[in-house]
C-alpha cells in the first residue's frame, strides 16, 4: 500500500490531541473516581486482571481525550484564539500572506455565483438573501482550510511540516481542557498550591497553542502563495505587454530611506517584492493580471481603478493603505499626489 505523509500525520494528530491529554485526565481521575465506578454494586463490575484494567483505561482515555478535543475546538479556537490570542499576541505583517493566499483561494472557488443559483433555485425572499449576505459571502471555505486540503490534494509531500505543527497545536489545546478541569478538583479539594500551578500551566499551554496555530496557519498561506506561482510561471514577453511597472522601478534613494520598513513587513514571508515609484500624473496600469498581488501604500495619495471581469471599483490610497488584487484583474493606478507614489507590491 502507498501511504503518503497525510496518511501518516493524521494518526499523530490523533495520538497528540486526545489520547496523550485523555491519558493525563483519565489518570488524575483514577484516584478519584475508580472505587465509585468498578466493584459490587457499582456502576460497572470490578476488573479482576490487568488486561481488564488496561482495556478499561484506554476506552476511557479515547472517550475522554475526544471530550477535551471537542471543548477545546469549541472553546479556544472560537473564542480565545481567534477573539484575544491573534489579535493581541499574534497578528503581523498587517495579514499580507492571509489576503494573498484569500485572493489566490477566490480564484479556484466561485462562491458567490453559488450563492446566486441558491437564492434563484429556493426562490429567497429579500429579508432571507439579505441574511445569507450577512455571512461573508467569500468563506465558503476558510482559507486555512481550503489550503489544507489544497495541499493535500495536489501536493501532499508539502504537508509534512505543516502536519506536525498542527498535531503539536491541537495538543496544547487539549492540554489547556485537561489542565483547567485539574486545577478545578484540586480548588474544589481545597488543595491551593497544586490548583494554582495547574491553572498556571494551563494559561502556558493556551499561548504555546496560540502560538503554534498562528504558524501553521502562516506556513499553509505562504505554502499556497509559492506553489501557486509553480503551477503559473510567468511569460516575460506577455509581461511586457500587460504591464508597465518597468518604468516605475524604484529609485536607490528610496530603496534604502524605505529598506528597514519594507524588511519589517514582508519578514518570514515568501513574497516576490517590488518597489514602485510613480511621478506625479503618471499611471501604472496592468492588463488581466497573471497572479494575486498585494499593494501596501507607503507615500502619497493616488486613485486606484480595477477591474474584474465587467465589474469596476475605485478605491483611494493614502500611506499604510493595504489593497488585495486578485488574478486576472486589470486596473490603473494614477498619483493624483502632490509628490511620488511609492507602492510596495507583493506577489
């Protein structure tokens, strides 16, 4: 049989994030439990042999670690992680791999024509499709998600790196469950030191696990950025044609004024960087763009006019503006300033 590392990994997952934390709960209940459990006249009868004790043990730890997997994933990637650890620990680099690796997402899946079928085959009222358009009418898959199973599909020798960090993420999370329900029987049993240090090291285990996530999560989006720029290599001449950024290189005064800014944001990241300086009046334009691009403004003021397909959408930047543009996009962007523009493009 042909196993492949997805196969491998996700057994490792399993081993990790609930029979590792379920062993480590189911033990600590022991002590506290077995008596009221096995034995005459007990919920289940007393186990006479070690095997009937190991077989005990290991359903109780599979049926508890799947418990602790299931409050930790409705508990801490909902609420913790996504609503404080990311947002005060955890965001950098303004989210450039996360909108690139969205934009090149929106290029494979045509969610909002699904939408549109849906709305027309149920015959939506306006109060149900605006509801529907109250959801993010681009999540039909998140992107983490979609580049896993991306990856898996097309390049699965890629997840073996990315697999072994989300195996160690979903075992930190766990191990924030089991810890906190550890540290509650000891508060409840009057036992203050030890509940005070299980409560400590669960608090530990939910920022390496928010950690952890945040990298996976990072790897998977910059995995989706290079292999797309592998399926799509770019033709020179066609480039030539369609885009007249050449012009607008950058000169090395402003490379160097701009050199540690620029370090700063695209750091860790695998981006193809530009920098671009554009005169007063004059116009970037790009036809039927190849690949997914991110444009940070760092100077200047200008008006940005894209296009995808028939629909037109104009949007002002000024300095610290961040605009996605997705493949086989075309638009135009003027510096209507009183200075040079100076664009950082990313792809």
């Amino acid at each position: 049989m042909d196993y492949k590392p997805s196969d491998f990994f996700i057994g490792v997952i399993d081993f990790f994030s609930v029979l590792l934390p379920g062993a480590l709960l189911t033990f600590f209940l022991k002590g506290l439990l077995y008596r009221r459990l096995f034995g005459e006249g007990m919920v289940f009868p007393a186990l006479n042999n070690e095997a009937q004790k190991a077989i005990a043990f290991l359903l109780a730890t599979y049926v508890v670690g799947n418990l602790i997997f299931l409050m930790g994933s409705l508990l801490l990637d909902n609420l913790v992680y996504d609503k404080f650890l990311r947002n005060t620990f955890f965001r950098k680099n303004f989210d450039l791999a996360y909108l690139a690796a969205t934009s090149i997402r929106e290029q494979h899946l045509a969610s909002e024509t699904a939408i549109d079928q849906i709305v027309a085959a149920k015959k939506l009222t306006a109060a149900d499709e605006t509801k529907l358009l109250a959801k993010d009418r681009r999540e039909v898959v998140h992107t983490f998600k979609w580049a896993q199973d991306y990856l898996a599909v097309r390049y699965p020798a890629t997840l073996t790196d990315l697999q072994k960090q989300v195996a160690d993420s979903k075992f930190f999370r766990s191990l924030v469950v089991a810890f906190l329900i550890i540290s509650g029987v000891l508060l409840f049993k009057g036992n203050w030191i030890w509940a005070a240090s299980f409560f400590v090291l669960s608090f530990l285990s939910a920022y390496r696990y928010g950690e952890l996530r945040y990298k996976s999560t990072e790897k998977a989006y910059e995995l989706i950025i290079t292999v797309n720029h592998l399926d799509k290599p770019p033709a020179a001449e066609n480039i030539q044609l369609q885009d007249n950024r050449a012009r607008f290189a950058a000169s090395a005064e402003a490379v160097r004024a701009y050199q540690a800014r620029t370090a700063a944001l695209v750091k860790g990241m695998r981006f193809s960087v530009e920098l671009l300086e554009i005169p007063r009046t004059e116009t970037w334009r790009v036809h039927d763009a190849q690949f997914a691009e991110v444009l940070f403004c760092l100077r200047g003021s200008s008006l940005l006019i894209s296009r995808v397909e028939s629909v037109e959408e104009k949007t002002s930047l000024s300095p610290g503006a961040l605009v996605p543009l997705s493949p086989r996009s075309s638009f135009e962007l003027t510096n209507s300033g009183q200075e040079s523009l100076l664009i950082l493009a990313l792809k």
